[in-house]
C-alpha cells in the first residue's frame, strides 16, 4: 500500500530535495501495487495516496519542463492514480451516491467485513472532490469528478434547513443522519474546507455559496468566544458537548486562508 512513502512525494520538493523525490518516484512506479486484498478507508486512501500520486505526477512534468530533469518520466505516477481511482469507485454504488468508508482494494465491497457496512462520517463523505476532479481531469475520464460531485450535492441537501448545519454521521444508503452533533472537529472538519477549495481550485461558484451558507452557521451556533463547541445539529442552541477535540485546530487556518 506504500502510503506513507505516496503521501509525502511532494514534500521532498517543497524541501528541495529533487534528487530523493527522484529517488521516491522511481520506487513507487517499480514496486508499488493497489491490487491486494486489504480493507482501506476510502477518504484515507484518497487524500494520502491518490492525493500524493496526483501531486507526484504534477511536480515531475513541472520539473520535467522547467528543470531538465526525470527526463525518463512517463506518467507512471498518473497511471497509478487511475487504476486507484477505479478501484475506490465502487464505493460509490450507493442508493445516495455518498461513498462508502471502507472498501477492498481487490475486491471492492464483494467482502464480508463491508457485507453490512451502511455508516460514514461527513468528512469521510464529503473529502474526495478534489482528488477525484483533479484525476477526471488529468485523465479525461469524467466519472471520478461525476461521483464525487453528486456525494457532495447529496450533503448539502442533507443539510438541517433552519441551521444549515450538519450531522457528523450518517447512512449512505438513506441518507439518514446517525449522530446529528455539529461542529468543526472530528467527524466533520475536513468537509468544510473542500468545499472551499473546490471553489478554488475548480472556480464553481456552488460551493463558495455553500461553504459561506455553512461559516455563517458556524459562527452563529457553534463559535462561543475563544471556543468551538458542538451542538445539535436540529437543536443549535443546545451544545452537544463541553469541550473541544484537535481535529478542530484547522478551523482558525480556514479562516485566514
């Protein structure tokens, strides 16, 4: 699976280090392959290693054309990316089209572990629109982009309609919500901030709109002074819990950027 050594091909270039991400690349593209039969979290997997394969792939042709160098570089990063990316689709095969948490790589969800498996969290959920558009595009296959755009749509029309907050955990065959706490932490963070970056990195206007729907709500319901506290999702007035966990350390970083 490799996913440490995929996850962190681009810091080698942010560090400066072209040589080792030469060096990395070329083990990647000789030893690494996605058909085992191992269980993996779909956003995990798609964030670290699609994400990195993509990164990787990019920062080699940008090198390749400004630098002179990995002249031998041939695409094996984006090929990788592909065949992982048809491997995370069968996540998808669901009655609301948000995917499911986990899936086997060789398999798909033909396992007895996933057999019953009907729960994700929102940032599960909604934290494959970048990667996915980014791969649709890189290869001209529109199908990753499709999917991952229907699961986010999916979300916000799951969204509480007085609140324009969200649940933390739900059902991806109806749809219905599990835990309906509401916050910025765990469970829910990273939603938030692709529904920025998908503004920004795809310039569609529909999720600057959704993304300032959900900030306001955040920051009349759950911003308390100097803390974030969850609520109900149904009930914003009422905290959920009396404290914060780390995941929600982001928020603050979101908001300057």
């Amino acid at each position: 699976f490799s996913l440490t050594l995929i996850d962190t091909l681009d810091t080698l270039v942010i560090l400066g280090d072209i040589t080792e991400f030469e060096h990395a690349v070329k083990l990647v593209t000789s030893s690494v392959s996605f058909d085992n039969d191992v269980v993996v979290s779909v956003f995990e997997t798609n964030i670290r290693v699609l994400g990195g394969l993509l990164s990787g792939h990019v920062l080699a042709e940008y090198l390749q054309a400004r630098h002179g160098v990995m002249r031998w570089y041939a695409g094996e990063l984006l090929d990788l990316a592909k065949d992982l990316g048809y491997r995370l689709l069968p996540a998808f095969n669901t009655t609301t089209g948000i995917p499911h948490a986990r899936i086997n790589l060789r398999h798909g969800l033909k396992t007895q572990k996933l057999e019953w498996s009907r729960e994700t969290c929102t940032a599960c959920a909604g934290t494959m629109v970048l990667e996915m558009a980014a791969l649709s595009r890189l290869t001209g296959e529109p199908i990753f982009e499709e999917k991952a755009h229907r699961a986010m749509d999916e979300l916000w029309r799951l969204r509480h309609r007085s609140s324009d907050l969200m649940g933390t955990v739900l059902n991806v065959q109806s749809g219905a919500w599990v835990r309906r706490d509401s916050g910025v932490g765990a469970g829910i963070d990273s939603y938030y901030e692709y529904c920025l970056k998908a503004y920004i990195l795809l310039g569609d206007s529909r999720y600057l709109g959704r993304f300032q729907r959900h900030y306001s709500a955040v920051m009349k319901y759950i911003s308390r002074g100097p803390m974030l506290l969850d609520v109900h999702m149904h009930r914003p007035h009422t905290n959920s819990r009396n404290f914060m966990d780390a995941l929600l350390a982001f928020w603050p970083g979101l908001q300057v950027g």
